[in-house]
C-alpha cells in the first residue's frame, strides 16, 4: 500500500487490493475443493459499500447518503433489488471496519519506528 495525500487515491487502491484479493480467495481450493468463500464474500461486500459511499455524493446517483448498498440497484452492478432485500444484505453482511476502504483522519498503517499502527 502506498502513502496517499488523498482519501480518494487510498480508496481506489483498497477496492483494487479488496476485488484481487477475493480472486485470490476464489481460486484458492481448500482440501475438500472448495474455496475460500466467506473472505471472498466479506472483500466484495468491502467492494460494494465503498463503491457506494463514493457515488452517493453525488445526488444524480440517488443512492442515499446513509444507505451505501442501494448501490445494488446502480447500472454499474444491474440488479433490481427491493429496499427490503437491499437492508437485509446491509444487516447481514456489512462490518463498519472492513466497508469503509479508508483510514480515519490523521490515523494511518505505517509501520514507522517499529510501531505497526500509528493513531
């Protein structure tokens, strides 16, 4: 991961490092043949909320600002999917750590020193 001066440039990278890395984990076959299903499934959830929170800035999109997985139903993914079912996904699968591909403010991973995280 590089050190980026924008939120943006750092979002890009992380959607980029989540979708390869759910290829990685698709790929993978474990002993009884399957894959590594749950992590990939998690990463793509990463994907999707980020891709959200990014379009509903702006309001030609009409993805509320709140309700980042109405995304779903954008052209880019092709799904028509009611506001029931795009909640139930939200409620299921969305974890506020992994979903924002973004570090908080003035925190960062930077291993400098010795110390791994800094904040």
């Amino acid at each position: 991961m590089a050190i980026h001066q924008e939120p943006a440039a750092l979002s890009v990278e992380a959607i980029d490092e989540y979708v390869r890395a759910s290829e990685l984990c698709l790929d993978f076959r474990k002993v009884d043949g399957g894959c590594l299903g749950y992590p990939a499934t998690l990463l793509l959830f990463c994907v999707v909320d980020a891709i959200g929170r990014y379009l509903a800035l702006d309001k030609r999109n009409n993805i509320p600002k709140r309700e980042p997985f109405f995304v779903l139903n954008h052209s880019y993914f092709g799904l028509t999917l009611t506001s029931d079912q795009i909640k139930r996904l939200e409620w299921w699968y969305r974890n506020g750590l992994a979903h924002n591909a973004a570090l908080p403010p003035g925190t960062g991973l930077t291993g400098e020193d010795g110390a791994p995280f800094e904040f």
